[in-house]
C-alpha cells in the first residue's frame, strides 16, 4: 500500500510495498505515485493492470487500485498494489500449451476423420448397411471433436487478446432459436 498527498507524492509506503519496489519503504516517501505506477489515475479507480516502475528503473507487472480518502482534514489517496507478474508468466504458459496441445490433437483427428468419411461415403464396395452407419456416426463424432479443438483454440487466441471483435445489433430471436436448436 503506498498513501499519496493530493499533489500525488507518496507520504506513507508499508513494508509491502517497499518489497515491491525493491527498496526501503522509506526510501519510497516524496516520491510521485505517477512515476511509481504510469497510467494510474489521479482520483479513484477500478483495479487495473499497468507496468510498475521501480526506483531502478525496472518494471514488473502489477494490478492497481487508488482509493481515496481523508484523513486529518487531508486528502489522501491509497494505492493498492499487487506484483501480477508470476500469474502473467503462468497464463502465458498455459495459452501456449492449449494452442500446442490442440494443435498436435487436430492432425490425427483430421487423419481419422477422413479415413472415417471416406469410409462412410461408400468408397469401399461391400459394406454392410450396419457397418455404414456406425461409419456415419464416427465420422459425426470427429467432426464434432473436430469442433471442441476449434473451441479451445478460438478460447486461447480471444484469452491471449488475437481476436478482434466486430459488435454489432442483432436481432435475439433468431440468437435464442439458434440456441435452442443446438441444445
């Protein structure tokens, strides 16, 4: 926690923050919050994630939240900060082992799909009607599995921010319909 004066100079830091900072929590006071924390607004926010810079002139990744508040007829404002750079490192991680995951389940899926389809289309001569239609379902099953790694792979790319959106009005009726249809 890091307390600012009004002109935005840090009149009280905890020991909390001098860790993570990586200095003194003295050594922290008279400093400016803006340059401790770039992008924080100067009254209240909402918890926001920005790039913290130490007293060194290193960074790390930390959530933010400023409070304000009064106190002896002073007005203050309170940062809460919290180092978000290990959680980054793991979210990243864990994209990149989504993406190569789906990545190396979609090629044999592919393989047996079109081995499968090819099957269920009658290519093979002879095929009892059974066996046909137990070709058809697989082939829907891969098709389907197909699918669910498209799935995870649209979440990975729309998590990691690769997505652009387009909003736009739509009608709900035919979204709910849709909707129902599919369940």
């Amino acid at each position: 926690v890091l307390v600012a004066a009004d002109d935005g100079r840090v009149v009280r830091a905890n020991e909390a923050a001098g860790a993570l900072f990586r200095c003194a929590a003295r050594t922290l006071d008279g400093r400016d919050l803006g340059s401790l924390l770039p992008r924080l607004g100067p009254g209240g926010s909402p918890l926001i994630e920005l790039e913290a810079r130490r007293i060194d002139g290193s960074v790390f990744a930390a959530e933010a939240a400023v409070q304000p508040f009064s106190a002896d007829g002073r007005r203050l404002r309170a940062a809460f900060i919290a180092d978000v750079s290990r959680r980054r490192e793991l979210e990243l991680v864990r994209a990149e082992a989504v993406t190569l995951a789906s990545h190396e389940i979609r090629a044999p899926i592919t393989s047996i799909g079109m081995a499968v389809s090819l099957l269920a289309r009658g290519t093979l001569p002879g095929v009892p009607d059974n066996v046909r239609r137990l070709l058809e379902i697989a082939d829907r099953e891969c098709n389907r599995l197909r699918r669910l790694v498209d799935d995870y792979l649209n979440a990975a790319k729309i998590e990691s921010g690769g997505v652009p959106f387009e909003l736009r009005r739509a009608e709900l009726a035919p979204l709910v319909r849709q909707a129902v249809d599919a369940a």
